[in-house]
C-alpha cells in the first residue's frame, strides 16, 4: 500500500547523516547511503505529506499552542497502541526528546547527583548528564550468550547510595535493541521507588515493536511507579519527523509537571512547533497502517542481515532485534582496535553506521547499523562489506 522502495535521496542535501559521511570519508563513491542516525531512508507517509499542505492553507505561523485534537490524538494513540491510559493534564509538550532530557535532569536532580545509567547507551544521555554538571554513575549490562540484561545486584547498590537520585532508563533499549520485560520493569521500578530514585524513561522507539514481542510502558507497572517517573515519547522516530522536534513528555506527578514547565520557561522555551504538533496528530490518527507496513520492512531487514551474517560471516553476530530499527552486530571476533574497525567500514566496505564505542566502552568491538531503509540498500551494503572482509579480514 505505501512506498518503502524510494530511497528520498534529496534529503542527503541538509542532512546530518550524509554530512557525516563525506566529513569521515570526502572520496566515499556515489550512490552510498548511511546507517548511523537514527532516522529514516523512508518517504513520509503520504497523509503526514497531504496533511501538512492543507494546514498550511488556511493558517498562519503565529505563536502557537498545542491544540485540544493533538491532546486526544496522544491520549488515543497510547491507549490503542500501547494500553496506557492518561490524561491531558499529565502530557507536557516539548520541542524533543533530547532537550527534555535536560529539562528533567534540572527539574529532579541539583549539582553534583549522580545519574545512573544502563551501558552501552544513547550518547546524549551521558552528555547532559556532564553539561547539567551532574555525575554519571555507569551500570554495564550483562552480556552473554543469552543477550543483555539488566546487573540487578549493581543496580541496587548504585540506587542504595543516597547521592545518586535518578535513572535515566531506555525502553526498548538503544542501541542493543532490547524491550524489557514486564517483570524486568517492575524490578527495576521497585528498587528506584525503595531508594528515592526518579526515573526518566526514554520511549522514543516504543512504537517500534518487532513482531511478536509484547512492549509495556514502564508507567503501567503501577500507581506508585506512575508518580516516580517521567515518560518521554514522540512521533518523530516512528513516522521519521526529527526535524519537527515535537515530542510529548508525560509527568503523572504534577510536582515535578510544574516543574518541567518551569525549566522550559527558565530556558525561553514555552512555546510549541506548529507543524510538529499538526505532524503528531495527524500521525496517530491517520498513520497506522504506514507503521505497521514499515515494521514489516525493518523485520525483514532485520532477517535479511542475520541470515547473510550466518551464511557469509559466522564470525559476525547480529544481536535479536526486540525494538527500535537499530541493528547492533557483534565484530569483536575480528579482534580489530575501535579505530581498526572504523577504518575498516569507512574507508574499506564504505558503510557509515555508529561506532560501538560511542555508546561507552562496554559497547567497544559493536557496529549500530540503521535499518530503517529500503532493502536494496541493506542488500547492497551487506555485499560491499563481505567483499571487504575477503579482502582485507580473512585474505
């Protein structure tokens, strides 16, 4: 029904993924697309394309607030897709993810706290923790040949230490792909809740949800741990509107609501981008079926990558793909240096995703590859790194 063939080229004009790519590599050939940000290779949705010109027909760009038919399109989208009840008064717009982050970490925290952390994780979250002049307290997640999991026994010691009063948790989990379970969250929830630790929990890629896996928003475990924490969602990796920088944070607890507010006027940030929000409600609204078709593509991606590691390079693993559309592949049996591996893929096999050590050092010998693109791409970039390492890894 939708078009996950065309790959929009044009966006590689003002784009930072393809700035990137010629700033690593100026002599990369023509016709290379990059897997590293995490955003998509995907045409948007034609109702997002079609609704976005009606908008602007009949409106003007004036200062704007969130209207009442984006609140109900949130409130409706969470209910149906992800059976979590809330109400309007809980969700507090803001212009993104990201920068709510560091919104939140101001509003729960003062100078000098610790801020736990699961590793590897999202860069970002270890910079705002360093700029808002907090500490970062970093839990490494086992790994083994059963995937990653949460070190429970280092968690709650790091929680029982009254300096540290905010975790900052990734559900489903970037970049190792996994969607935590309901007794994981709960766990996890219980001993913030015993110690006084708030909990931001970054579901930007909730909506994508590989097929046959169940995801639960943190906030549903219970009463109680509804009240301890902040969820950040936002349409923008679900239907690829980054540059809208709309997303929706829901603070059940009306303390820290008022205060998250308030950090956002501290910072001359109260107002909201027009044609995110209109984006947004359009989205949830009109938009479903575009994300189940795309899921179905990310999957099958997912599967192609797997097999042609099995076939071609067994040496190579690509850990199970739960949620988001970021691969995370295990290269460590090449036994390269970090700067060996990047060398290898940039100026080598010509592929540009994220390096595993910018997601801390326990992610050191990984590749995150983005899977959000048509599959010529991933067929092609898939070939482009076995010619490389016949020639170059096993000669």
């Amino acid at each position: 029904m939708y078009d996950f063939v065309t790959n929009p080229v044009s966006s590689a004009k003002s784009s930072y993924k393809y700035k990137d790519m010629y700033d690593r590599n100026p002599d990369v050939p023509e016709g290379i697309v990059p897997l590293s940000i995490a955003d998509m290779e995907f045409i948007i949705a034609p109702e997002i394309r079609e609704g976005i010109g009606k908008y602007l027909a009949d409106r003007t760009l004036g200062y704007t607030f969130a209207s009442e038919e984006y609140y109900e399109a949130v409130i409706e989208w969470m209910q149906k897709r992800h059976s979590y009840h809330l109400e309007k008064e809980w969700i507090a717009p803001s212009d993104g993810v990201v920068t709510a982050l560091g919104d939140l970490i101001l509003s729960v925290t003062k100078p000098g706290d610790g801020v736990i952390v699961f590793s590897p994780s999202y860069r970002p979250f270890r910079i705002a923790v360093d700029v808002k002049n907090r500490k970062l307290v970093d839990i490494p997640l086992i790994f083994d040949e059963d995937g990653y999991r949460i070190d429970f026994d280092a968690f709650e010691e790091a929680a029982k230490e009254t300096a540290n009063t905010l975790l900052i948790f990734c559900n489903p989990h970037n970049p190792v792909g996994r969607v935590w379970t309901k007794e994981e969250l709960q766990r996890v929830c219980d001993i913030c809740l015993a110690n006084g630790v708030f909990i931001i929990d970054d579901e930007i890629h909730n909506d994508l949800i590989m097929p046959g896996i169940t995801h639960t928003v943190m906030s549903t475990v219970s009463e109680e741990a509804s009240m301890n924490m902040a969820v950040c969602t936002a349409p923008s990796k679900t239907f690829n509107l980054s540059a809208l920088q709309t997303s929706n944070i829901i603070i059940r607890n009306p303390d820290v609501r008022d205060r998250f507010v308030s950090s956002r006027l501290d910072g001359f940030r109260s107002g909201t981008n027009a044609l995110g929000m209109e984006a947004c409600r359009i989205a949830y609204s009109s938009c479903e079926k575009w994300l189940d078709e795309c899921i179905a593509v990310i999957a099958s991606n997912a599967m192609y990558v797997k097999d042609f590691f099995a076939k071609n390079m067994p040496e190579i693993k690509a850990l199970p793909l739960e949620g988001t559309y970021l691969l995370w592949c295990d290269f460590r049996a090449w036994r390269l240096s970090d700067k060996e591996l990047e060398d290898f893929m940039v100026k080598k096999a010509y592929i540009f995703a994220d390096e595993g050590y910018v997601f801390g050092s326990s992610g050191s010998g990984f590749e995150r590859l983005n899977l959000a693109c048509p599959e010529n791409v991933i067929r092609d970039t898939m070939e482009r790194l076995l010619r490389a390492r016949n020639k170059y890894i096993y000669k």
